[in-house]
C-alpha cells in the first residue's frame, strides 16, 4: 500500500511538473 502510495505521488508530482512547462 505504502508502494503504490509513492508511485501516485510521483505520477502527481510529474502532471504538476508538465503543466507548469507548458
């Protein structure tokens, strides 16, 4: 659970990172 936790967390933090770039 804690695994799949980190992995939506990066998924999030990569859609912030594309948005601010575009």
């Amino acid at each position: 659970m804690d695994h799949f936790y980190h992995v939506l967390c990066c998924k999030n933090f990569a859609n912030y990172v594309i948005q601010i770039k575009n």
